[in-house]
C-alpha cells in the first residue's frame, strides 16, 4: 500500500494545533510538546490518553480515525501473522514499522519487539501524521 | 446478597421508551423518595448508564462500556427525590473498542444537566457481568421497565481531610468501603468504585475551598457550573484509599476553577477540573 510521502510542510501546518490538543488531552503545557517526545516515556501518557487524544483530534480537525488505525496503517497489506506473531512484531513488521513512523529515531525500534509496545514509539509528529491522513482521506471522499 | 443488589443498588435507568439501536435512546429515571438527596453527578451517571445499554445492546452484549472520559458536564441546577428525569442520549461512534457520546437529562422539560464528548471504552462483558442477565435486563427497560425505586440507599463513602490551604488548596482520603451493596451492581463478576461518586466527593471538596476563597458569606450560594476533561485512568478497587486533592485557580469574582486529581498508592486514577460559580445575596 503505498503512500503519498507526508511532507515537512503538511506537518508543520497541522503541528501547533496537535501540540496544543496533546497539552490539553495530557494536561501538561503546551511547551513540554515537542515534535518528537514520546508521549509514554516522555509525557506519562497512557492507553486512556491515546483514546482521548484521538476523539479530540476528530473534533478539532474535523477528521475520522478509527481506533486502532496507526497499527493497521503500519502493517499495510502485510497480513497479520506476517506482521505480527505469538504477540511480537515479526522482523519484516519491524521493517514496515521503521518505514511508516520514520520520525522516529531507529534505536528505539528494539528486536524483538512486543506489538503492545508499538505505542510506546508515538510521538506527537505521529499524530501529526494521522491527521495529515485524515485531511487527505476527507479529500478523497468528499 | 449479589443476586439480589445487581440492577438495583447501581443503577439509574428505569425505562427505555425509545431506542435507535446503536445510535440514540430515550429513558427515564424517578428519583426514589425515600433518598435524601441525589447528586447531580449521579443524574450524569444516568445519562451515561442509558448512553451504555445503548452500546451494549448494539454489541449483542459482548462489551460494556467502563469508566473513560467525560469532555464537558454542564450543570443548570439541582434535583430532588421524587423527580422524575428524562434522560436522552446520542452516540457519535459505537465500536468494538469505544462509545463516543453525549447527552442531556431534564425535568418537567427543564435542562438540568447536559454530557459532551463523553468517551468509554468498551471491554469485555464477562469480565463484568453476566452478558445473558445484562440481556435480560435490557429487556425489562426496553419492555414493561424495571421496578421503580429499587436503591435503598445512597452510597456516602467516608472521606477525610488531611491537609488544608484555605482558599488554595486541600489534600483529603477517600476510604473506598471493602463491601457495599453498590459493588453487587457495578458490576457483579468485578467491583469497580464508580467514577461518579469519587467526582460527587471531589466537588464537595472544591466547593468547599472556593467558599473558603470567594469569603462567602451564609448568604451565599456556590454550586458547581461545569466539570470539563474527566479522565478515569484506573479502576478504583474495593478496600482502596484514594488521596483526593483540590488546587484552586481563581479566575475573576464569581467563578473558580479547581483541579481535581485522585492518587492511589501515589498513581494518579482520576483527573478533571471544576468551574465553581458563587451567587452572593443582595
């Protein structure tokens, strides 16, 4: 499945409005957001702070993401035992996933790699990015 | 006791006399009057119990909906036992992993409390309850509705102050009880102190601090206004002590805003903040 490359600029235009929801959904200060904090380690978010994250994203951007749609988006056409085994991420899923979050430094991909702790790789420039898909997929439809 | 506490001691939908499947609702619920109060917080647990049936029904009673978030509660005044509230609700997403939705209550068609962007996320029904009993009950609501009445009593879990700034700030414990008859509801197979009654506890608090602020007088009236961006991060078990604190940020004469965070065992399980408003008399 390949996708259109989302551009520095697209996600500079989408940042400061996700930084500033992410401050909101985390109750930090704006200014602790950066582009590429991991928003566990980082910020002490947690799976409640993802779900909150990605409803306010909806309403703030006017945009559709479903639940659960970084990982799908991440695996592809890969199958989901191509991707993913006995509950850790295969080596091509890693590969696909080093691909798909590119923002991402690459020692923090470590092998093996558990598929629950994909999350723990999200940065605020993800989001940036699903909301840039967002936008694009609201193009195509509408 | 179990048996006979599910669907009674918890739960604040009397009947559902209308029904969209997976998208909206129609319910009411009569405040018994043999209680002697009934918290608003518990009327915004009503809108959210109706908002619930209608995502666990259009599940096939596989998920529940358990604890999550609430974006915006607006309040517009107070009830009393004996009231009958009209509750209605309106789903934006209803899927395997969350419910997304808001909703009102009124009486004799006046606004009293109105729930935005409210978000739960969906679990699994075994773990909480019986999903053939939850069908059944669905059942009665939608059908003749369930017995009026049916709380005996209101929970007031014990809470404690410990530390007090006055005006500023106030650390208290909230002792969660190790049994009471709410657990036999919420939920059978897993008790889980429920969220609307940490948040009832809470505002008493903040309203206790704004007063202390505003240097309200006995004439004056304070009450809560909104609450915004509740957040249950962790289930809250039977036997627990929650730390409840309250930070107060003064915003101009009339209105305070508090923050609101429970810790258990130094993890945080609840945050939100509340708008307090003061109406001084003449």
């Amino acid at each position: 499945m390949a996708e259109k490359e989302i551009t520095t600029e697209e996600i500079a235009a989408v940042y400061p409005k996700v930084a500033q929801i992410i401050a909101d959904a985390l109750g930090v200060d704006v200014e602790v957001v950066t582009l590429d904090v991991p928003l566990i380690e980082g910020l002490d978010a947690e799976s409640i702070d993802f779900l909150d994250l990605v409803f306010r994203l909806e309403r703030g951007f006017g945009v559709k993401i479903p639940r659960g749609q970084i990982v799908e988006h991440a695996r592809g056409d890969l199958s989901e035992t191509e991707f993913e085994q006995k509950g850790l991420v295969t080596e091509v899923g890693l590969k696909r996933l080093r691909e798909f979050l590119s923002e991402v430094p690459a020692d923090r991909f470590q092998s093996p790699m558990k598929s629950v702790d994909i999350p723990r790789l999200f940065t605020p420039e993800t989001f940036c990015k699903v909301v840039v898909r967002g936008q694009r997929a609201a193009q195509v439809a509408g | 006791m179990l048996v006979a506490e599910r669907f009674s001691a918890f739960s604040f939908v009397d009947r559902i006399t209308t029904l969209e499947p997976g998208s909206s609702a129609v319910g009411r619920y009569t405040i018994p009057v043999h209680l002697q109060r009934f918290p608003m917080c518990l009327v915004a647990e009503a809108i959210g119990q109706l908002a619930a049936w209608v995502s666990i029904s259009h599940l096939g009673f596989r998920r529940r909906p358990v604890a999550g978030l609430a974006g915006e509660t607006l309040f517009f005044g107070s009830v009393t036992p004996g009231q009958v509230l009209d509750l209605a609700v309106e789903l934006g997403t209803c899927d395997e992993d969350a419910v997304a939705y808001g909703g009102s209550a009124r009486v004799d068609g006046g606004l009293v409390l109105e729930l935005r962007h409210c978000v739960g996320p969906m679990l699994a029904m075994e773990e909480f309850d019986a999903p053939e009993a939850v069908r059944g009950d669905f059942e009665t609501l939608c059908g003749p509705g369930a017995p009026a009445a049916r709380i005996r009593a209101l929970p007031q879990p014990e809470v404690t102050v410990i530390e007090r700034v006055p005006g500023r700030s106030l650390v208290a414990t909230l002792q969660v009880p190790e049994s009471a008859p709410f657990f036999g509801d919420h939920f059978p197979r897993r008790p889980v102190f429920p969220g609307t009654l940490l948040l009832d506890r809470q505002i008493e608090l903040a309203v206790q601090v704004a007063r202390e602020a505003a240097h309200a007088g006995p004439d004056a009236t304070l009450a809560p206004a909104s609450v915004t961006d509740v957040k249950m991060r962790s289930f809250i078990a039977p036997g627990q002590a929650v730390e409840l604190r309250v930070e107060l940020q003064p915003q101009d004469a009339t209105t305070f805003t508090a923050a609101l965070a429970a810790r258990v065992g130094g993890k945080k399980v609840a945050t939100a903040r509340v708008a307090v408003a003061t109406q001084t008399g003449s």
